[in-house]
C-alpha cells in the first residue's frame, strides 16, 4: 500500500504557454485512501492522473511515491516500471483478447504459472461478477460488463496505486450507482490507494475520503467531502460543489451582515472581512426556508414566488426578495406556494459562507 | 412491412412517410438507375460468361479446360499471381514504415513523406514503367549505359525487362495503398489501448507486437490484398515491361488473344479466371477491413504519443527519401529529360529540343487527336458517372425500392473487374447486338462508366448519408414537391461531393490503358494509347513529351479541382482515409 506525495508539480502543453494545464499542485495523499480529483473539464484533474501514472513528463515539481521519486522534470520511471494499475475511461478492453487473455496479460508479463495464473484470473472475475465470460470478445459484452473487465485487469496484478479516469461516465445512471457501491466496497476491503478522476461531484462525495477540487489548473481545496461542500474555500468550489445563491452583503460589524435594505443576518464573519466591506454570501438552497407568512413571527425577510419547480422528493423555488433579487429555496413538497404567493424567507445563518466581492460570472458547472 | 409489401414494385419507392405528390420522377429515375446498371454491367458480364462456354466444339467447358492445361495460358496466371505476390510483399515492406514513420514517430519531414506516397499513387503506372525502359533497359538504358561505359561498373548494371523491374515498377505505384490504409488505422487506435498495456508492466517494444500490431494488422493486410488486385490488373506496365522480358501475365496473354483471329471463347473463360482471382482476394480484402472496425471502439480517444526516435529518425527519413528518388524524382524527371532531348543518351543535355512537344502537339494528327479524344472522353465519362452514382446512392440511401441493396452492390462489381476484361465483357455484349458501337467513342465511354461507376456511387452516397434526411423532410412539409427538395436541398449539399467524385473518375480516365487498347479505333484513339502505340514503334523522345502532357493534364486537374473545392477536393481524390471518415 502506498502513499503520494506531490510537491509545485505543473505541466504545460506545447503551443499553450500562456494557460498551463497544471501549476503547482501540492497533494499529500495518504496511504489506502480513497481520492477523488474532482473539477470540470480542462481543470488538470486528467493531466494529474497522467502524470501519476507517468505517461507525461512534469515541467516542474515531483512526484514521490512511498518515498520514491517517480517523475520529475529530469527522471521518470515509465509507466510499466510503476506498478500501478489505471482503469481508463473509454475502458480499453483489448477488442482483440477475450476477457480472459485481457484479464491474464498482466499477470503473463509477471511469469506466473500457468495454473495459478488460471486460478487467479478466475477468481478475480469471479470478484467482479464475471464468471463463464472468460471466452468472450469484447465486443459481445456489455458497457458495464467491459467496465468490469477493465477493473479485473488492473486488480488481478495488485497494485498498490489504482488510477481511474472517469469510470464509470459512459454508463446508464442506474448502472453507475450500482458501479459506485462496488468501487467503494472494493477499496475497502483491498485498500488499495484510489485516485480518482471525476466531473461528477455528487459522485465524488458519495467515493471519497478525500477530494481535491480542481479548477483552471490549480488546486482549489483538499479535504473531505463533508468539509468541501459545507465549507468551501471559496467562491469556485462553493460553485461547483452545488446549487448555491450569490447574494451580495455588507459586513456591518463582526457577527452581522446586511443582505438587503431591510435585512440584516446575525453569523460569524470571518477574519478577512473588515467593517463595511462588500462580500458575497453564498448559501445553498437548501439552507434557505420557506415559511407561511404570520405563522412564525418576527422573521427578517419576505419574498414573492416567482417559480415552482415540482422535482418529487422537494420542490424548487424562486423566490423575488425585496431587493429584487432572486434566490433559489427548496422545501419539503407538503410547502406547497403558488407563484405570486408571498412567503416568510428565512435564511440559515450557520450554514452561510462569505466571500470577497468578485465581479458576476456564470457557474462553472460541467455537465 | 405491410405497407412496403403491398406496394411492392409499384409505388413503394417514395420515403417512408413523405406525401407522393410527383411519383413519375421517382419512376424515371429509378428506372435510369437500373437500366445503367444493365447496360453498363449486368448485360456485358453474363455476354462474357456466355461466350466463355462457347468454343468451336459447341457449348460446353473446353474453354476452361484449354484455359487450365496449356502452358500458354497457365503461365500467365503463374506469372500473374507471382507478380501480384512479390508487389504485396514488397508494398508492406515500403508501405508500413511509410505509415509508421507518419503517424507514430517524431520523424522530420512528414509531409514530404506523405506527398512522395500520394503523388507515386496518382503517377501512371504505364508512364512510370516507360521512364524505368529509358533508364535501366540492359543496353540503351542510360543509367545502365552510364555504369557500364563511364564507371566500368557493368556488374551495377540492372535489367529492367525482367521479373524484378516488374515488381519494382509496379510496387511503386501500389505500395501507397498499405501506406494509406496502415496509417488510417495506426491513427485510429486508441492510445489508452497502448497505455492500458504499459501500466501493467509492459514495454515498448512488447506493447507494440502484442497490442498494436494485431489491431492494425486487419488493415495491413487489407492493403496489401488492395496493391496485389491492382498490381494484376495493369496492361501498361506488364506490355511494356513483361513483353520485352517474355513474361506473359493475364492481361498481355487476353490482349494478344485479339490479334487476328480473335478467340473470343478462349478470352472470356481467361478473363473469368482473373476476375475469380481478383473477387478472391477483394472478398478477403472487405473480411479483414471489416475487423479493423474494433480499432475505434473505444469512446474518447486520445492521441498515441509519438516515438522519439533520437538520432534513428534520421535513417527513416533517408529511407523515405529513397522511395522519393525512386519512385517519384528518377521516373518523372527522365521522362523531363527524354521529352527535351533530340536523342536520348549519355550526351543528350547537349541537344536539348522543343520538337518533341512540337511533334506531338502539332505536327502528328493522330497524338492530336488523342489527347482531344482523352479530354472529351474523361469529362463526359467523369460526368455521366457521378451522375450515376448520385443516382443510385439516391436509390439506395432515401428510397424504400426492395431491390435497391441489389442495386448497390451490383453497383461495387466493377471493382473486381481488371481493365482489360471490362472491355473483352463489353466487346462480347456489343459484337452480339446490331448496334454498331465497336470502334466508337460510344464504347470507350461505356468501358469507363463502367469501371469507375463504384467511385461515382462511393463519393456520392459518402456525402448523401452526411445529409440528415430531416433537411430534406423539413423542406416537404413547407410544401416543397420533390423536384424541388432535390433541386434546392438535396443536390446543392451534395455538391461538394459530387465534385470530388467527378475528379475521382476524371483523373483515372485520363490515363485509361487496360480497357482502352482492346475498344480503340484509329478514330477515337486515347492519349494512354497513343502513347502506348508510339513506345511500341519505339519513338522514344516523343513519347516522353506526350507523357509529360499526359502527367501536365492530371496535375492540372487536381490543381484546378483543389482550387475550385477549396481544399478539400484534393484530398478527396487521394482517397486518404483520414478525410473519408470525415
């Protein structure tokens, strides 16, 4: 079992001096992790993972595994010299291999005998539902079924470092749930350190121990999921770690910000925030509740609905507030407005985040 | 299904449903399409099939049995199929480096090695084998002349009437058919497939025998398959060359067949041995393309890293730049030098001459006329045909005719057809009605049709099946009748195609020898012929200018097409596969 430790790593790719794929990452990951490398695309979460696995040359920085220097500008141990494992996106089950040849290749170059090889091979694929496919070409199994071939092949040699470059996106939802809980059991129980490489954020916070966001090349924020979705550093990770509304706001002394004209929000302010200072509070919709109007005294904020979205489990709303300004709320489908409806706002002030005042920009959400 | 059975043969040709307020047009050119296909190759194969079981011991088999048993004929195909074999190995061992080179390695000059491989295949064979006569026949061949008399190196010397200048001379114009195919699919395979392999401890070396290979090799081999049905089927450089050598091969053996009297059974059973030859491996051909369909199945691919070859890439390079003397700088500037020379020889810089050009341009009726004859012929024939083929890619792609995948691929069988039996089949249909069209333009455009009808049909269902039907079907349910979606949508779309399947045909028919030698009259004699005709009574130096002519008409095409299509024309004509799929 391993650990990574990378340090000012960055890559430029030639023609593109001026925009670098990666700029000077520092990521310590921890032995049997599991790691999500989480941003949209073009963010250096691929070019991360290449470089992990040596197929680029970094520009700067180093890569240490265990201890051991594995790439820097100078030296780089080749891929094959690794002995990690990579599961790639579009799979890569050779067409030309059935499942079995696929699955033994691995274990070929590394001279095990015939008979245990078999054995091996087996119950690996017995490990990822495979058995009586052996025989079969690629090109008779299913999506999912390829996935899994791709998987047993990068397992049976046990590597101690698994790469995986957006596994599970080119298959159907329901099978990519089903994927999502058999990666995560599988890291468990093999501890096999995971980096995986994702756009998909609820996908990233359902795997991962830890997640580092990535965005524009650099590393936005490291930590667990829990701590990037409520805690965001910042106004990109906030952004794309779900919904969430800008609303801008003055800091009015150290525990209170003013949202609006009539609007006031008693939380703590950070350090950074001096007295008078312009910020943006960022809050997800969830943590913005609707209530009837006069059945909760003394609230500090009233809105106009503007738009109803029904989606099944909640529904989505638009609220007008009086600024004129809309926020987006969710609320639980027994809160049923009208639109035009006027409703109690209530915003919780534990769950806001304020940010420095940056100029309107639209989300960077991936697909 | 009901639908299309109840109107079976009647009005079930009209989109599936579309309105049928104008079924007669649809009719008329339905009806077009198949009587092309009758006419141009239905009717002249079974005419040759007839005649070929027809002898003067009446109806039966004795034709193959003579075909089979004598040495004359027999070692024709031997001598045939050992050609064939000999261009596709040597096609590999040029055609894959040629590919490798291009699309794995940090080789300089990528683009010169790519142009050396497109301008070998677009070189006429015939003219490329004319120019190897000038330069290494065993006694005035001037490179031969030259080792042997100058550097008194006679043992340097090489004889290109031989089995090995046949090979050579023809290997030169093939070996871009490996090359093109190999490159495509080394392009095309996915890089994570490579990659996938490395991560798991293996190298270079055994990444590329164990992965690369086996994925590229359905298209090696499709390439190769490709040069040999090629390589057989060339007349001009097999009379040239062969005759000379006495190495008789299929096509010289049918053509000599003709010399007064004609034995028309003995050709047409010949001719059908050489189409079960060249089916044969084109059936092979199509098996191992369609395996190569697995090289992209992957779903986002990322591009194969290029081999730092250090300084080896150098060695690669001068080998290419070999290819490039042989096949491209030593035939076309010979045949330069021949064509301005008053005799060809070590001293012929000391005579230089315009009379040449003269001679064949203005002087001599008969080359005047050839190369009139050749300009009308190929623009009709390059024209009728694409018109054929939007015809019945139309049938085929947007109709619901039951018999239209018949069409289609009756459509592809002139691909297994060699030159010269197009022309024995139409000799054997046309001789047999009263209409008098041996000896006629009439025929050769009909040989020419004929032949490159599958690349008028390629080029124009490529661009059709790029046109989303819902273009069309928006147009009619504005009201739109189907003259005018075709007018004002469907053709202004395809045009682009249709332009680049035009030069497609123009450029082949230009240099057309196989069929032409066996259909021309002294009236309609082509420029491919003429030259032929004056090489035979062995008038060196005007052949040569009028091969220049001949190579200056092709250029020009493609030049003039390149600059009219914007580019994409002249990579259409050379067929690379890169731009096919595009």
């Amino acid at each position: 079992m391993a650990g990574i430790s990378i340090r000012g790593l960055a890559k430029n790719y030639a023609g593109k001096a001026d925009m670098a794929a990666l700029s000077n990452l520092d990521l310590e990951i921890g032995d049997s992790q599991f790691v999500t490398l989480l941003g949209p695309s073009g963010c250096g979460k691929t070019t991360t993972l290449r470089l992990i696995a040596g197929y680029l040359v970094p520009d700067a920085g180093t890569i240490h595994v265990n201890g051991k220097l594995l790439s820097s500008k100078t030296t780089v141990v080749t891929p094959e010299n690794r002995g990690m494992g990579m599961v790639f996106q579009n799979y890569a089950v050779w067409p030309h291999k059935t499942v079995f040849e696929n699955v033994a290749f691995g274990l070929k170059l590394r001279k095990i005998a015939a008979a245990q090889l078999k054995d091996q091979v087996e119950r690996m694929l017995s490990l990822v539902n495979l058995s009586g496919l052996e025989g079969r070409f690629p090109n008779e199994l299913s999506g999912g079924q390829q996935q899994r071939v791709a998987l047993a092949r990068s397992l049976v040699v046990e590597p101690d470092i698994l790469l995986l470059d957006e596994p599970l996106s080119n298959l159907d939802a329901k099978l990519r749930e089903r994927m999502r809980a058999e990666l995560k059991q599988l890291q468990r129980r093999t501890g096999i350190t995971f980096i995986y490489v994702t756009h998909d954020q609820a996908e990233a916070l359902a795997l991962s121990d830890q997640v580092a966001v990535m965005h524009g090349g650099k590393l936005q924020q490291f930590g667990t999921p829990l701590e990037v979705y409520a805690k965001p550093s910042n106004r990109t990770v906030a952004d794309f770690m779900g919904l969430v509304n800008i609303i801008p706001a003055e800091v009015l002394d150290r525990t209170h910000v003013r949202i609006g004209p009539d609007a006031v929000l008693a939380m703590d302010v950070p350090e950074w925030a001096a007295t008078g200072a312009a910020a943006d509070l960022a809050v997800r919709p969830e943590n913005v509740h609707l209530a009837i109007l006069g059945a909760e005294p003394g609230g500090e904020l009233t809105g106009t609905v503007t738009d109803r979205t029904f989606l099944g489990n909640i529904v989505e709303y638009l609220v007008r507030l009086p600024s004129g300004r809309e926020v987006r709320a969710q609320a639980h489908p027994l809160v049923l407005a009208e639109p035009g409806a006027a409703l109690k706002v209530r915003i919780d002030p534990t769950q806001c985040m304020l940010f420095p005042r940056e100029a309107a920009r639209p989300l960077a959400h991936a697909a | 299904m009901s639908e299309q059975r109840l109107a079976a043969g009647a009005i079930a040709i009209g989109p599936a449903g579309q309105r049928r307020t104008s079924p007669r047009w649809e009719y008329v050119i339905l009806g077009s399409g198949v009587a092309a296909l009758l006419v141009l190759i239905v009717l002249p194969l079974a005419s040759l099939l007839k005649s070929s079981f027809i002898s003067a011991a009446g109806v039966g088999l004795a034709n193959f049995y003579e075909v089979l048993t004598e040495p004359l004929y027999y070692n024709a195909l031997l001598n045939s199929l050992q050609l064939g074999f000999w261009v596709g190995v040597l096609s590999v061992l040029v055609g894959v480096p040629f590919a490798w080179a291009v699309s794995r390695t940090n080789v300089p000059g990528k683009r010169f090695i790519h142009m050396t491989a497109i301008i070998s295949y677009l070189s006429p064979a015939f003219l490329t084998a004319i120019a190897y006569v000038n330069m290494f026949s065993p006694n005035s061949g001037l490179i031969n002349v030259f080792l042997r008399d100058v550097l008194h190196l006679p043992f340097l010397t090489f004889n290109v009437f031989s089995m090995a200048g046949l090979v050579l001379v023809t290997t030169l114009g093939t070996f871009p058919f490996v090359y093109l195919l190999a490159s495509s699919a080394l392009q095309s395979v996915d890089a994570s497939y490579e990659e996938a392999a490395q991560i798991l401890g293996s190298g270079r070396m055994r990444t590329a025998l164990t992965i690369t290979l086996p994925l590229v090799a359905p298209a090696i081999v499709a390439g190769t398959l490709l040069a040999f049905v090629h390589a057989i089927a060339l007349f001009g450089s097999q009379a040239i060359i062969g005759l000379p050598a006495r190495i008789p091969t299929l096509p010289t053996r049918i053509y000599s067949l003709f010399d007064y009297p004609p034995q028309n059974g003995v050709a047409s059973a010949l001719s059908l041995v050489f189409v079960l030859i060249t089916v044969a491996a084109l059936y092979l051909q199509r098996l191992f393309l369609a395996r190569r369909s697995f090289v992209t199945l992957g779903g986002k691919g990322s591009r194969p890293q290029l081999v730092d070859l250090g300084p080896a890439r150098w060695l690669l390079l001068a080998f290419c730049t070999l290819v490039f003397l042989i096949s491209v700088l030593l035939p076309f500037s010979t045949l330069i030098a021949v064509s301005f020379s008053k005799t060809w020889g070590l001293n012929f810089w000391s005579g230089l001459t315009l009379a040449n050009y003269k001679y064949v341009l203005v002087d001599y009726a008969i080359t005047r006329k050839a190369i009139v004859n050749s300009l009308i012929l190929a623009t009709v024939a390059a024209t009728v045909t694409v018109l054929i083929g939007a015809i019945i890619s139309w049938i085929d792609l947007r109709t619901k005719f039951p018999g239209r995948r018949i069409l289609d691929y009756i459509a592809l069988v002139p691909l297994g057809l060699p030159g010269i039996v197009m022309a024995v089949a139409l000799l054997q249909f046309w001789l047999s009605t009263p209409l008098p069209l041996y000896g006629t333009m009439a025929i050769l455009l009909l040989a020419y049709v004929g032949r490159y009808v599958p690349l008028g049909v390629r080029a124009a269902s490529t661009s059709l099946r790029q046109i989303d039907s819902s273009l069309e079907e928006s147009a009619r349910i504005l009201g739109a009748p189907w003259v005018t979606t075709a007018r004002e949508i469907t053709l202004p779309l395809m045009r682009p195609g249709l332009f680049a399947g035009w030069l497609l045909v123009f450029v082949p028919v230009i240099q057309e020898l196989s069929a032409s030698i066996l259909l021309f009259s002294s009236d309609t004699i082509t420029l491919a012929v003429a030259v032929y005709n004056l090489f035979e009574s062995g008038y060196t130096e005007p052949v040569a200018a009028l091969a220049v002519v001949n190579m200056a008409i092709i250029g020009a095409a493609i030049w003039l097409a390149t600059k009219l299509g914007g580019g994409r024309l002249g990579k259409a004509s050379i067929q690379s596969p890169k731009i096919g799929a595009a």
